[in-house]
C-alpha cells in the first residue's frame, strides 16, 4: 500500500512536492496496540508474510522477519497492529533517488539527502494518515534500531515501549571507513554516470562490491569459518581469475568467493546503486547526541522503556556499544534492559536467530522492562518449545 504525505521537506531544506511512503500493515488497529517495524539498511515494508493489501514487494524483499512477525509469534499480529514503512530515500515504493521528479524524470542524485530523522518524521506522518497516535512499541534492528531510538528522541510521548536491536547511538570509524569504501564501489563504476544511468544497466559491478562488503561486515570470523573454511567451491570460472592462471584453474574458486559473487547478483536484480548511496549516507550521519551534550540528555525526554539487545559475535554493531546504550537510558532514567545474546553469527544474527530474538522481544512488548536486570546472555536452553 502507498499512501501520499503530499509536500515533505527534508531535513536539509530541501522539499520534494508529491511524496508518497509505502507500507504494510499486519492484524487489527485497538487503538493502543500499535508496533512499528523499522527495516534495516536494505530492508522493505515486506517484514512478514500476510500482510494486508501487500503490492510490489514479491520478489524485491523477502519478508524479511517473518518468524519474528506474525500470528502467535514474538510481535503477535493476533494481538498487536504492525506497521512498518519503507524509508525515504529506498527503492521499494516510498519516493526516492529512482522516483519521478515533477519532470517526470527520475530524481537520481538531484533528490534531497536524507536522514534517520527524516525516515522517523516520515513514518509519523504515515501513522497520522492511518490514525494511530501513541505507540505501544517501535522496533528496529541495524539502522533500524537507530530508527527506534530517534523515536525516543523525537518524538518521546508518543512511543511506550522502544527495542534497539543489533544496533548503537553512532557507527564507529571502522565502519564509516566501510561504508565510505563501498560507496567508492559504485561512484568509481563507469556505468554510474554520476547517478544519471536509468534506462541503462547502471553500475551493477560497483553495487556489487559494495553489496559484497556489506556481507563482510555482516558475518563474523566463526559464522565464515563454519559456513565457507577455505573450500573449493567446485567449479571454475570464479570473475577475479588471475591472469597468468593456465587454462583449467590453477588456482581455486572458493566456497566464500561463491557466496559472495553470488548474493552480490542477487542484490544488484533488486536494490537501486542510488539508494544504497543515500542511505548508507544516512546511516553514518546518525548520531543519537546530535543537537545534545550527551545520549542521555537526547533520551531525557522520553518517559517509557526501552529494550537493548545485542550479540557476542557482531563487531558490526558491538556488545559494548548496546552497554554504552543501556547507560544512556540508564543515566536518562528510563527503565532498560540489555540482553546479550551469545551468538557467532555476526551482525546477521538478529535476522538469523529467531529462537533467540523473539523470546526476549515478546516479553518486552507483553510486560516492559524485565526485573532481573536482563544481562544474562541467552541461550536456545532458556526458551523450551
């Protein structure tokens, strides 16, 4: 479903005239038990199966939580109204980079730079259209989670309940580095044409690349360890073969390679190289303390409680940055708890483990705020059946 906010004005000024927000939504409006999904980086509307009226997501993303959201799952859609938007900027039908402007052109790289605090404004104004006022929960993993504590922030009366999953106040600088590396992938192709290359097969090998550090970033040394080791991956023809190769493969095209090449593909069918531009941008700009002396003082306002929860092997976002969360709500008076999941699955992690999310996340969103202080890690073991 797409429903238009008519004139938006970015956080940078600029205004784009007709815009319009995709969404789903998922079980029945009470007027009080409303949950937001905020999707991560390259994430759709298209969080579970069974949404209401789905169109245009088939295909492009996966539903992409779907053991987490639905009926009898951890945000129960017997019991809870789920909205999630796609975020301005993407490509999934909210107006971004690859949208008609009011020539009927599409915008590229003329579209105004975005922001999470754009994303949040846009998915308040969506809710005012549905006629959903306070929340009783956001919730948000990766950028996403940095989607939900803008909310926080933001707009501190009208959420009761925030989860940041997998997430922190602000990317570190190794992976600012990434990201600056990845988006060099795509602006570096010739084919990106200074983001003027719709009608044509745009930069596919940039985004690949960029597509495929993004993956690295995702797993951890154990999860590629287990998954990939230093196998072969059976077949030759591996895109990178080194030139005094002989003929035959001297050298192996391996099981990681494979992976990468192949998800790398996958990605460039479905995702736009401009927005993975825009909001990779509006990712590193975030900053949970900007316009404040500190998190805490950002997060003063906010009067619910909050779920932090991250995992041991995500060097993403770290353990240690959900600590330094758990101490901003912490210092805020917000009632918090942290769960540290004891995980080698990387970044992925919160996507990958639904038997480890989905217990604690439906406790928070059933009964707040655990009173056994939460930082013990979870395990499988601890949620039976």
């Amino acid at each position: 479903m797409t429903v238009s906010l008519g004139s938006f004005t970015f956080q940078c000024g600029e205004t784009v005239p007709e815009f319009e927000v995709a969404y789903e939504t998922y079980g029945e409006f009470e007027g009080d038990n409303a949950v937001l999904v905020c999707h991560a980086l390259t994430g759709s509307q298209h969080v579970a199966s069974g949404a209401r009226e789905a169109e245009g997501t088939a295909g492009q993303a996966r539903a992409w939580w779907d053991d987490v959201v639905g009926p009898g799952k951890a945000i129960d859609t017997n019991e809870y109204f789920v909205v999630c938007a796609n975020v301005p900027g993407s490509c999934y039908g909210t107006t971004g980079p690859a949208s008609e402007n009011p020539e009927g052109e599409p915008w590229g790289t003329d579209f105004p730079a975005v922001t999470v605090g754009d994303w949040t404004r846009a998915q308040r104004q969506l809710l005012d259209e549905l006629g959903v006022g306070r929340l009783h929960a956001v919730v948000g993993g990766s950028v996403g989670g940095m989607n939900a504590l803008d909310w926080a922030k933001r707009y501190p009366d009208d959420v009761h309940r925030v989860a940041a999953v997998a997430t922190a106040a602000r990317l570190d600088a190794q992976c600012l580095g990434l990201d600056a590396v990845a988006r060099r992938a795509i602006t570096t192709d010739p084919d990106w044409q200074g983001g003027d290359y719709y009608g044509d097969e745009g930069p596919t090998d940039g985004l690949a690349l960029a597509r495929q550090l993004g993956h690295l970033m995702y797993l951890s040394k154990d999860s590629m360890e287990r998954k990939f080791g230093r196998r072969s991956a059976g077949r030759e023809g591996g895109r990178d073969r080194f030139p005094s190769d002989p003929a035959g493969g001297f050298f192996p095209y391996r099981e990681v390679e494979s992976y990468l090449d192949y998800n790398a593909s996958k990605f460039t069918e479905r995702f736009d190289a401009n927005s993975y531009l825009y909001l990779t941008r509006a990712m590193d700009d975030y900053d949970l303390a900007n316009g404040y002396e500190s998190d805490a003082d950002a997060l003063a306002a906010f009067t619910g409680e909050a779920l932090v929860m991250s995992f041991t092997g995500d060097w993403h976002f770290t353990v240690e940055q959900s600590h330094d969360l758990e101490a901003a709500f912490e210092d805020a008076d917000v009632p918090v708890t942290h769960r540290v999941v004891d995980s080698d699955h990387g970044h992925d992690a919160f996507l990958v483990e639904p038997e480890n999310v989905g217990p604690p996340l439906r406790s928070f969103l059933d009964s707040g705020v655990s009173t056994d202080g939460g930082h013990a890690p979870v395990h499988n073991s601890l949620f039976p059946g």
